[in-house]
C-alpha cells in the first residue's frame, strides 16, 4: 500500500491528511493560520504535518510523497508559492523548505482548486479521453479542466472563470463578473443591500431564500442567473463530459444545482441540452482539495 500526505493551505486554516493510493484518510490535523509573518505561516504548515505523523502507525520512511496546495499563483516546476492575496508569501520556496524539514524528495505544489478538481476527476471515473470540469463556487470562482488526463493551463492563467463577465441586476451598467455576482462574499454583500442589514450572514439569506422569502428569492434568481451565464461559457467552449461544481456555496447548498440547470435552459439550444445531464455536485465536498493534494503525491 502507498501512503502520501496532503497538505491544504489558506488563509484560515491549514489542513493535512495521510492517506492510501486510494484517497482513503487514515489521520488528518488542522491548525490556525498565522498570516502575521510567512515564517510564522509555514511554522503552523509544519505543526499540521507533525500532528498527523505523530498520530499515524505509518512510518515517515512509508510514505511515498507529499502534495500541497495553496490559493493563487505558484511556479510548479521550482516549488514555490509566487502570489496568494491571503497568505503572506512572495516567491516563498515551500517544497524546498519541506524537503529540508521533512527529509521527503517527493513534494509537488498546485494551485489549490487544481487540487481539488485532481480528486473529483478521480472519484468520478471519466473515461481518459473525455473532458472534465470542476468549478468552486467559495470565498472565490475558479475552474480547472481536465483533457485526456492532463490539466488545460493555458500560458497559465487558464481558468479564471471568476473574472468572466456576466450579466447583473445588481450592477450599476447591468453588467459585473462572476465573482462579484455569485461568490460567498458578494452573495452576502448583496443580501445585505437587498434587506438593508449590514449584519445578514450568507447562510442567513440561504434560510430566507427556503423560508420563502420574496426579496431572498427575487435575488436568489439574479445569482443564480449569474452562475448559468458563466457556466454557459464553459458548455460552448469545451463541451465538456462532465462538470462538477465544488466549493462551500455548493457543498453547503446543493439545491443550487437545479436552480442552476433550469436556468441554463434559457440559453441551451437543442444540441446543447444534453449538457444538464453532465452536471454534478461534488462527491467529495470539503476533502477534494486536500485529497487531491495527497493523490498528488502518490502519484
């Protein structure tokens, strides 16, 4: 059996698991973050590792690799963690700092939504010749896609859906992208403007919206217009095989995929229609990222 550990970094939280070829979790940890300091930062990245080996039965010599993820913008090939907006790292040389502390050769790092698409796109059993699609929908939008086995990365940058511009109610020239439509945050600050309450949580408007609500399902329908439109994006470039839709707003909602599919019906010709059929929500809900780390490792 091979083991790995997969290691998921944010803002708020660091978390690690150990687990087998198969994504199966034998321990897992999480620590605060601390983006006071990048030293103080990897120091808790380290407490979260050492936490998991001390409670493992597998010995450090067992394991096979180490993959980790974290937001933003990293250089793969050098390790190194270039740009994260919420984590005080620039150009920070994470593999080779693990290396040093662990004794581990094998470490690979990804953006964290990479990650997170690697373990859906392995739960899911898509053919290899197929093209798959995980999209978050969280603090942030992104998606990864995944063709004949190998990520789509563009020059880099590919997969930026959040920066997709669609159409919004709520923008003063009617039009906004999609972070600022549908993400976590701009859920919230919208439900605060609609029912003029600075304190109104997102789950708050998601109660609203079940209890119905009309000012809740009123903007419940701009959101989710929002995501139909840039998921539209996706079904007329890649008709893709298969997209599965993650992050905290879907995992903790699901529902809002067939709000989502029926509103997707205002822009699918015929020949487009069988796209509703390929939407899924995620299978393995807040694990995919580290998950995905881990197989990363294996691998």
């Amino acid at each position: 059996m091979a083991y790995a550990l997969g290691v998921d970094i944010g803002g708020t939280k660091v978390a690690t698991v150990l687990i087998d070829q198969n994504g199966e979790i034998y321990n897992r940890s999480e620590v605060a973050s601390d983006p006071s300091d990048k030293e103080k930062m990897f120091r808790q990245v380290i407490k979260s590792i050492e936490m998991v080996l001390k409670d493992s039965q597998v010995h450090l010599n067992d394991i096979k690799g180490m993959g980790v993820g974290v937001p933003g913008k990293v250089d793969r090939a050098n390790g190194i963690a270039v740009f994260q907006n919420n984590l005080p790292w620039r150009n920070f040389p994470v593999v080779s700092r693990l290396q040093d502390y662990f004794s581990i050769e094998n470490i690979v790092i990804d953006n964290d939504v990479y990650m997170a698409a690697f373990a859906e796109w392995k739960v899911s059993n898509t053919n290899r010749q197929e093209t798959f699609v995980y999209v978050t929908v969280s603090t942030g939008i992104s998606c990864s896609i995944i063709h004949q086995g190998s990520f789509i990365r563009g020059s880099g940058f590919a997969g930026e859906l959040g920066l997709f511009p669609v159409l919004a109610k709520s923008s003063a020239d009617g039009i906004d992208n999609l972070e600022k439509s549908a993400s976590g945050p701009a859920i919230k600050k919208l439900a605060e403007k609609r029912f003029n309450n600075p304190s109104v949580t997102t789950s708050e408007f998601f109660t609203k919206y079940e209890e119905n609500d009309e000012e809740a399902k009123s903007l419940m329908n701009e959101v989710v217009g929002s995501l139909a439109h840039g998921i539209y994006s996706i079904i007329c470039l890649l008709d893709p095989h298969r997209i599965v839709l993650g992050g905290g707003v879907i995992n903790n909602n699901p529902f809002l995929l067939d709000l989502l599919k029926e509103s997707l019906k205002q822009y699918l010709i015929p020949e487009q229609q069988h796209s509703l059929e390929r939407l899924f929500t995620s299978k393995l809900k807040g694990d995919s990222g580290i998950i995905g780390a881990g197989l990363k490792g294996i691998e």
